[in-house]
C-alpha cells in the first residue's frame, strides 16, 4: 500500500502522537505509524447496510435497549 501524506498531516499527526505518548517521532517514524493506523481502520472499519441497521434497532427494541 502506498499512502501519501502531506507534509502538514505527518506534522500534525507527530504533533498528537508526541501529546498522547510523550515520544517525538521522526518524518519516516510518523510516516510509517500513520500508514500503519491508517490500514488498520480499514480492516476493522466496516459500515453496515440499512437492513443490519434495521435489524440491530429491532432487537435492541426487543431487548427493551431503547
């Protein structure tokens, strides 16, 4: 896969990194962890159709879950 980041994104992305885990990171490190993220949000992301929706509401009605 092959990602491309801007200059901006890799910035803004080292500058959340180096707020949540205290660890500067280099262009290639922030490079590398943010195609990392990025593939991973792709495999677990996956949007349900109107129908799975439908059927979820109706059991969490069933389930009293509101």
């Amino acid at each position: 896969m092959n990602l491309i980041f801007t200059e901006a994104q890799l910035d803004k992305f080292k500058a959340l990194y180096k707020k949540h885990f205290n660890e500067e990171l280099s262009q290639q490190d922030a490079y590398d962890k943010a195609v990392k993220l990025v593939r991973m949000m792709q495999i677990v992301y996956k949007p349900i159709t109107q129908a799975q929706y439908d059927q979820v509401m109706a059991r969490r009605r069933e389930l009293a879950l509101g």
